[in-house]
C-alpha cells in the first residue's frame, strides 16, 4: 500500500479544510430567514450591528444564568484593550505597510501616563517623594495619547528612509528601549513600578455609578467598549479619507506615490504617530481597569502578540483586526485558563492506557506562544489573506474579485467593498446586454 509524501497529504489536508468552508458558505447562502439567505445578516455593518449588540446586552447575563459572567467581564475589558493596540498598529503596518515590531513602547508611554497622573506624587532623583496634583480619568486620555503620538513622530522622523527588514529592527529596538528607561527612572520608581488610581464614581439620576466596585465590573465594560466603538470609527474615518489613500499608495508602491505627489514624509509621520495615539489611548484604559503596573511587564511578546492579531484577522482590515483580536485575547485571559481542568479528566488523556495520556501533565498555559506560533504558520499557508481580508489584499495574494471582461478593475472593487462579487458584477453589467451581441447570435442560429 502506498503512502501519501508530506507534500501531498498537506494539500489533501488543506483541500478537505477548503471544502468545509466551502460547505458552510453554501449552507449560509441557501438557509433563508425573514426572506433573506442567513450570510446576509452576518455581512457588513450587519454584522457589525448585531455584533454591538451582543456586546451590550452582555452584562446583563445573570450570575444564575452563568456563573463566571464576571470574569468574563474581566477578560473582555482586556479584549478591548487590545482590539484598539490592533487597530492602532493596523494603521501603520496594514494602511502605511510600514514594519512595526516596537508597538509596546506606545502602550507602555499611555499607561504610565495614567498610572503617574494618579499616582498623587513623585520621587525625584534624591530618592525624596514630592506631592502631585491628581488629573481626572477623563482628561488623561488624551494626554496619555498624544504624549505617545509625539514619541510616535520622534520614532518615525530618524527611520523615514528605512524599509523592510532596517525598519522593523529601529522600531524594534525601540520597544526595547522604553520599558528599560521606565525601569530604570527613579521619578517611576523604577523595577518596582507604580500604581495608578481607577477613575472616580460618577453621580447620574439613575445612581452612583462604581469603577471599582469588585463584584460588578460592568461599568468599565461599558466604558472600555464605548472607546474601542470610537477608536473603530475613527479607523475607518481615516481609511476613507486622502491621508487613508495616501497610506495605501505608499504600501503599494513609495516611487509611484511620490510620483503622484505624495508628501512621504509627512504620511509616513502621521502614520507613525496616529498609531502611536491610538496605543497609548489603548495604555490609559488597561491601566485604569488593571492599576499597577511594572517595566516587567511590557515585554517584546506583546508587541508580537498585536502583530499576530493584526496577521490573523487581515492586514488593514478593520473588521478582520477586531476579530483577530477579539480571538487570541479571549483565548489568552479566559479560555486558555480554563483548558487544563477538562483536558486532563478526559477520557482521552486520563487514564494511564488512553491514547492522549502525554498530555496529563501538560500545562496549557505555559504554551501560550507556542500556540500563537502554530496558529500563525498555519494561517501564512492555509489563509495568507487573513480570517477577514482587506478587498485589496485579498486580491494581491489569492487572484479572487478579478475584475471580468468589460468591467474596469477600479469598478469592481468599488462594487466588491459595497458587497458584490465578481460573478454578480458580472451578471449585471453583461455587455451582450449593451451591445445587441447576444440577440444578433440567436438570429442567426435561428
């Protein structure tokens, strides 16, 4: 009997995956509710609507319905967190295509923000503690933001003329640079780091609404949620707009934007530093919801961890990104927590004899990067485009959305991000429709 080489059991394996999704896109298509094939409500702002509502209604999950509703709470303030890190380096590595392995110096310049805004003093290089005015939770996120935007411009402005490989090793160094100058000011107290203040309760005609309140974490939830819902239509007001195409121009193609009258200096600087912004809006709100915070927990893996969300979802996809985000954190501070109990009393893995017992001892939580690292190569050769891919980027890499004959390539693009297909455009702008070609052929066979 014949064995299958390597090469050739990857691609049945990697066949039979492109069949089940292929499986569930037709069921979404011929399943119909309300008159309307269900992949019609899980497509576009659509879904995105239901999406937020799901979002909203989620607190309002009793505890007799589901026990750790809380924790789930918990778990999804820091999802929202990291959707907004992913949206802001999406900025500069999907829109602009520039190479930021660096991203975490951003989130660590909002956090300390917010943590020395708050904190109430300073210790100055004496080792002598002085008092500090205390800034409003309110009026620290935009400080915490644009603070990080201007480190953004000092990032950007020394590595305009870098690309690839050059560029993600500056912005590299850079992400390793700040968290051990925080570590190392005794203004921050240094390696044992510092504690911020969580934002102040708020009187409203309904009651006293907590920020800190152990047993109820729904008002951060809501608060967290709010911003990342604006941090989203920020990101997509800025992929519409000229800087947005700007952006877009230079990841195709530096010479031919410049060419076109592309400012690079300043798109690349912007790019830089609305990502920045958005990082240390991202900095601010972890911080509020998980006051202290130490230079040690800043590492090289978060800004890894974005990248991959952002990779995972599709580069320069907004709803892809949110996705991609949404997935890896969940996993990371709920699920991936809640795997070993169930793995290792299986009947699989339990007993001494069982086909899986290797895996009894394992800790799952230990081998989150390992994880990360699998889930990232299979995605680069099952589905380079990403979990939602950008139109564009989806038809660099795979061919799909090519523009049929007598349609412009311009038209169907516009008509794909309205949701058309290809084969839709097609059908409507037929020009044996226009042209007369196909009633003077069926003259002459008649």
């Amino acid at each position: 009997m014949a064995t299958q080489t390597p090469s050739k059991a990857a691609s049945s394996w990697t066949a039979g995956i492109r069949r089940g999704t292929d499986g569930i896109r037709r069921w979404l298509n011929e399943t119909m509710l309300a008159g309307r094939p269900l992949i019609w409500y899980v497509t576009g702002w659509r879904f995105a609507v239901i999406a937020l509502v799901v979002a909203i209604l989620l607190p309002l999950v009793p505890t007799s319905a589901y026990s750790d509703i809380q924790s789930l709470l918990v778990a999804m303030i820091s999802v929202f967190v990291y959707i907004m890190l992913a949206l802001g380096l999406n900025i500069v590595v999907g829109y602009a295509g520039l190479l930021d392995l660096g991203y975490v110096a951003f989130f660590v310049i909002g956090s300390y923000t917010m943590a020395a805004g708050t904190y109430g003093s300073i210790n100055d290089f004496a080792g002598k503690l002085h008092d500090l005015p205390t800034l409003p939770f309110i009026l620290l996120i935009p400080i915490g933001a644009f603070i990080a935007g201007i480190f953004g411009i000092l990032l950007g402005a020394p590595t305009l003329r870098l690309r690839g490989d050059y560029l993600a090793i500056v912005t590299l160094g850079f992400g390793e640079i700040v968290p051990v100058v925080f570590a190392n000011i005794p203004i921050f107290f240094g390696q044992t780091g510092i504690s911020a203040t969580q934002p102040a309760p708020i009187t409203t005609p309904v009651g006293i609404i907590s920020f800190t309140d152990p047993f109820n974490h729904a008002p951060f939830y809501y608060l967290a949620l709010a911003v990342a819902v604006l941090v989203t239509l920020g990101c997509y007001a800025l992929r519409s707009s000229s800087i947005g195409r700007a952006w877009v121009a230079i990841r195709e193609d530096e010479t031919a934007a410049e060419a076109s009258g592309v400012n690079l200096t300043r798109t690349k600087l912007l790019a830089f530093a609305l990502g920045a912004f958005v990082g240390g809006i991202g900095g601010v709100i972890n911080t509020a919801a998980f006051p202290s915070i130490t230079p040690l927990g800043f590492s090289f893996a978060i800004s890894i961890t974005v990248l991959i969300m952002v990779v995972l979802g599709g580069i320069g996809s907004i709803p892809g990104v949110i996705i991609g985000a949404l997935v890896l954190r969940l996993f990371d501070v709920f699920l991936l927590q809640r795997i070993n109990d169930p793995v290792h009393q299986s009947f699989l893995v339990a007993p001494v004899n069982a086909p899986l017992h290797v895996l009894a001892n394992v800790d799952f939580n230990t081998l989150k990067l390992l994880i990360y690292g699998i889930v990232l190569v299979a995605m680069i050769l099952l589905r380079p485009q990403g979990l939602i891919p950008d139109a564009r980027r989806r038809r660099e890499l795979k061919g799909v959305g090519a523009a049929p004959e007598g349609v412009s390539a311009v038209g169907a693009f516009e008509q794909e991000e309205a949701g058309m297909s290809a084969a839709t455009t097609a059908d409507v702008l037929d020009p044996s429709e226009y042209t007369g070609a196909g009633s003077d052929a069926q003259g002459r066979e008649g």
